[in-house]
C-alpha cells in the first residue's frame, strides 16, 4: 500500500492531500515517525525517523497523531480483496502483503493482467493507491513493487532477476540493515551486482550461514531472513512486547506504576489473540542518560492474564528502579510460550477468582474489538494512558485466525478439567 497511514488519513480529510503529511505523533514530541507522504519524503522524512528531526527537515509539515482503528478498519478491507485473487495471502506487515499466484492463470489471466486487475479492484474497493511487483519470488517482488512506486505496476520476468537487481544498491535486498550495508561496503561491494560476482565460499568464510543467503538474494531467491516459510504459512511468535517512551521523563512512582499496567493490558490481549500461555515476563528500564536494563523471570505457570504480567512486571520494576530516578522508556515483554491451557494456571486456592478474571478479560476483548483499544481498561493503568503507537502491527490481524475466533467457530471450550482449548 502506498503511504498506507497517510492515505487513510486523506481519506478522512481531504485537505492533507499533496502536503507533506507526518503520521505518528506532533512535531515536539519524542516517538518517531509512522509514515511520511511522499511530500513529505522529499525532504528526507522517512518512517522510524524521530518526529523532532523529522520537523527540523521539513518544517512546514502537517503533523498528525494517527488513528488506529482507521488503520485496522481499511486493513481489512485491503485484506478482503487481496483475497479474492488468491487464497495464499502472506501480511508481511501492516501496509504489505505477498500473494501466490500460482495455478490462478484462468481464473484471472497472465501475470500482468492480473496485477492490472487487483490494482483497480483495491483502488475501486478502498479508495487507496498500492504498488505492485510481480517476481518468481517473494524478493524480488517486494523489491519490484518498491521501485514500482507510487500506484505503479513493475513485472520482472522469469530469468531476468538477476539482472534487474544487480545495479541495485546491496542495501536495497531485504535484510541487509545499516550494519551489513556497511560490512559489505568495507569490503567493496556496493551493488548486489558486486555480491553476484562473489564466490559463496568467500561470503560463507566472511558471515556464515548469512553469507550463503546473501549469495542466493543476489540472484533473486527466497534464501532465508524473511522467506524461509511458504506463503500464507503462519509462523509461530517467539516473543510479545510493547513499550513506551514518555514525552518528558518521569520518577513519578505511581505514574510508571499506572503505564506498566497498561503495557502488561496491551501484551495480555496479544497473547490471547494468539492463544498463547507466556512463562517468562521480562521489563525493559531505560532512564534519561539512555542507560538501560532488562531483567527477567520466568513464571512457575504460564499465563495470560494481564493482571499476573503486571505483577511480575512491577515486581521487576520496584526491585530494579532506583527510587525517583526520572524514567525514559518502559517495556514488558512476554516469551516462553506454550499453547497450554487456561486450567494449568488456575490458583488452587481461589480458582473462582482465576475464572472471574478470564471471563472480564475476555469481555473487555469484544469491546476492544468492536471500539478500539483505547474503549476499556483496567483502572491501575488509567493515570498511565498513552497514545497507541500506530507504527505497530494490529490486534486481530486479517489472514490470521485468532484464538478467540478458532474457539467460536469450532463451538464452546473443552470442559474437561476446567480447560480452553489453546491455539
């Protein structure tokens, strides 16, 4: 999707259209930004970029909070046509998605064709522009689609990968960071031309098993990093976290207390959308100099109830905090996980109040889902309410089933042993 914030945003004010528009937070403030127009990019903006530099490049820039449940609401819509092209739909992201298409020739003609289609249909559909790559693989797809921008269509045909990428900057394949970039400039190589030519021998000496990758994304495969999956194939999560910046630092005990609930409300939802049980609970502390801890503990039964993450998260927090030292960032992270069952961390003792607390959680869930996440929450987390970031992947993505959804489709949870079945 082209700009997909921004042009979600135009949407709903039509003003926007043609400025340079920055989604993500005000000028003054410490987040960074979520999309920039391609106004905006003119000047240097770009996503992740801090918003403060951001105005400082682009001064006369719109700057705007962001509206997630905008976002979530045309994510389906976006999500619903993709789907009547092909049932294999992969959602990289929130704004990007690769089809298979394969065995689809007579439903929906040749490649190009087909790509013709889908763009006007997304276009007629959700009033928003996308930009499409054709490839023989996920690579050298989402690199097509990228220089098929704006509301472009590019087709690189079978055996003519490698020479369509090989006067691209080596920074220009999928998951070649900062980092690398500047390993394989020390080294000489600048365009993925010039890591074509280097022996796999010479790349698997110099980075290992990333070296052999990077031999074979020269030439246009789907070697590692982010292909080593089919399309459409859901892959498990290793790790749920979310974490938040303050716009001015803070020591104010309550008010970190009060944003640790919200962060652990916020990793509690993730989990169950998943159906996952997490049995290790990890803080992030960053204080204003920038210094930063991470401590972690690991659960003597898994879980999934915000109110348990937030009593390990603030048993963490009040061990580790220097008492009134001003605070920058906070995290909670849960990892560990197992698809276990609601009955394996019921408390023994007072399981009815274990029981109470699934059934409100799971109440407060449907509202989030029907009103946006901000609808309902726990009271300790309300002196602690910030912004959602925008930048961040949905609750509830389209593409992928969710536990709560797997459960009412396939009827009420297992009653054996007071368990739920898990995803």
């Amino acid at each position: 999707m082209d700009a997909f914030f921004v042009s979600v945003e135009e949407l709903f004010d039509p003003s926007l259209k043609g400025k340079p528009v920055v989604v993500g937070g005000q000028r003054d403030e410490r987040g960074v930004v979520s999309a920039a127009s391609y106004a905006a990019r003119r000047f240097g903006v770009h996503s992740a970029m801090p918003l403060r530099t951001a105005a400082k490049l682009c001064p006369q820039a719109i700057f705007v909070n962001g509206h997630p449940e905008r976002y979530r609401e045309y994510l389906h819509k976006v999500h619903e046509v993709l789907g009547h092209f092909s049932p294999l739909v992969e959602m990289a992201s929130v704004d990007e998605a690769y089809l298979d298409m394969t065995g689809t020739e007579r439903l929906h003609g040749r490649p190009l064709r087909s790509a013709h289609r889908l763009h006007a249909e997304m276009k007629s559909a959700t009033q928003l522009n996308c930009s499409i790559g054709i490839g023989t693989s996920r690579l050298v797809a989402k690199v097509s689609s990228a220089k098929a921008k704006p509301n472009g269509v590019l087709w690189i045909l079978p055996g003519e990968e490698a020479k369509f990428l090989a006067p691209l900057a080596v920074g220009d394949i999928p998951g070649v960071g900062k980092v690398m970039e500047e390993k394989l400039h020390a080294i000489g190589i600048e365009k993925v031309g010039d890591l074509a030519r280097m022996e796999e021998r010479d790349l698997e000496e110099r980075f290992g098993k990333w070296g052999l990758a990077l031999a074979g994304k020269s030439r246009g495969e789907d070697a590692g990093g982010w292909f080593d999956t089919a399309v459409g194939e859901n892959v498990d999560a290793k790790s749920m976290s979310h974490e938040h910046t303050f716009n001015e630092d803070t020591g104010d005990a309550e008010r970190l207390q009060s944003t640790l609930m919200r962060l652990s409300e916020m990793v509690g939802r993730r989990l169950r959308e998943a159906g996952y049980f997490a049995r290790t609970i990890q803080l992030k502390l960053r204080y204003k100099d920038f210094s930063t801890i991470t401590r972690a503990h690991s659960l003597d039964e898994p879980t999934q109830m915000d109110n348990r993450i937030f009593e390990e998260a603030r048993h963490l927090f009040l061990t580790n905090w220097k008492e009134g030292a001003a605070v920058r960032l906070l995290g909670v992270q849960a990892s560990n996980f197992e698809s276990g069952t609601m009955g394996a961390q019921l408390d023994l003792l007072e399981p009815s109040r274990d029981e109470r607390w699934r059934k409100a959680l799971a109440a407060a869930d449907h509202v989030r889902d029907k009103f946006g996440e901000a609808a309902i929450g726990l009271a300790r987390g309300m002196k602690g309410g910030f912004r959602e970031r925008v930048h961040e992947n949905p609750a509830a993505p389209p593409g992928r089933s969710t536990a709560r959804q797997r459960s009412e489709l396939s009827g009420p949870p297992r009653s054996h042993g007071g368990t739920e079945e898990g995803g």
